[in-house]
C-alpha cells in the first residue's frame, strides 16, 4: 500500500467517528478538516496521475 492509502484508510477512520482514537489531541472539527483536505489530495493525487502519460525523466 503507497502513502496515499495509508491516508485515505486515516480518514476514512475519522469519517467513521475514530477522531478521537486517531488523534485524541486534535478536536474533531480538526480531525474532519484534516480528513476532507486527505481526501482531496488523493482526488488530485489519482487524477493527476491518471493525466500523465509523460515520464518525468528521460530514458536512456
């Protein structure tokens, strides 16, 4: 699993009510900010990558 899954199952958790076992130090509101803007990311993240049918270095 890359990065991005081990963030997307993150806020998945705290979407499920586990902010607080996650992250006890962070209010919920935080918690869910943090989740929506994890989510985001990886909507980006995939599309982007779905985009690219460039190398981003050159082959030799």
């Amino acid at each position: 699993m890359n990065g991005m899954g081990v963030f997307n199952k993150i806020a998945d958790a705290i979407f499920n009510g586990k902010a607080k076992d996650i992250y006890p130090e962070n209010s919920e509101e935080e918690s869910l900010i943090f989740a929506e803007e994890i989510k985001k990311t990886v909507k980006r993240r995939v599309r982007n990558d779905s985009n690219s049918n460039k190398k981003p270095y050159k082959e030799i």
